[in-house]
C-alpha cells in the first residue's frame, strides 16, 4: 500500500508534466491572470482528489475541464492578451492583434495560439482539450481565417 509520502511524490511528479501544459491552455484561453488562477484551482482540485485523478485516462483533459468551471466563477473579463508597449520595446507585435484574438472563440483562441505561438500540434491540443483532432482542426482554420479578416490580412490562393 502506498503512503502518503509516495502520494505527495507521485503528484508532484505528476504537476510537474502537467503544470506547463495547462497554463499555457488556460493563459491561451483566459489571459495571463485568469490562465495563472485556472492553473492554480485545477492543480488544487487534483491534489484534493488525488486517488481518483491519478487513475483517468486523461487527468490533463479532466484538469483542464475543472480550471474551465473554476474561472468560470470569477465573473471578470479576461484580458487575453497584455497590451502593446507604445514606444520603446524591441519587440513588434501587430497592433490590432490583441483585440484580434479577443474576438475569436475560447477555442478558436486556445487553438490557434497552443498551435502557432507555443508550437504544439493539434493532436496535442485535442488531447487537453478533450476534443478530436479533426475538431481542433475546424476550430484553427476558423481562428485563422476570422484572424485573417479582422487584421485585413490578404493571401493569395
């Protein structure tokens, strides 16, 4: 029988894996504060529930499903992406594109951004998310595209 040291152990193993993954997907979701809170609350609800999170199929998905529910409570506006230093960064980033990818879907948001920001695949995405590839799939093309329109970016076909 395991004890509680061999618990503590196995799920801080376990958070370790799991930690980076889920605040990227809620950060992508949320925002960095509501992302950083969801994170927290699943972690939490994990440890809680230890003995029977341990044993899923997919604890990450799960996880993922009671951060949604969790910062669904908090009934603030998700700021989803900071705003763009003015003057003096180094860095350039499309002016418009925060309010971009504020218009997109939770998913479509999630998608794109887990895809093409953090280099995840989209099997990977589905399997957080809890969805089929070909899903995440239609939600990234439909980010893309209402991306694409919203920043007037044309492609030539």
């Amino acid at each position: 029988m395991a004890g509680p040291e061999d618990d503590r152990t196995a799920f801080i193993a376990f958070a370790r894996e799991v930690e980076p993954r889920l605040s990227f997907a809620f950060s992508a979701a949320y925002g960095p504060e509501l992302g950083r809170d969801a994170t927290a609350e699943s972690l939490a609800y994990a440890w809680e529930f230890w003995d029977r999170v341990r044993e899923m199929d997919n604890p990450a998905g799960y996880l993922y499903r009671v951060g949604q529910t969790r910062v669904k409570r908090y009934h603030r506006k998700a700021v989803v992406a900071p705003p763009i230093p003015s003057e003096g960064s180094e860095v350039w980033v499309e002016p418009g594109l925060p309010a971009a990818l504020a218009g997109l879907s939770e998913q479509q948001r999630t998608a794109v951004v887990l895809i093409h920001a953090f280099d995840w695949t989209q099997q990977e995405v589905a399997e957080l998310l809890g969805l089929g590839r070909t899903t995440v799939q239609k939600h990234l093309e439909r980010g893309l595209e209402k991306l694409q329109t919203a920043l007037e970016v044309r492609t030539d076909a």
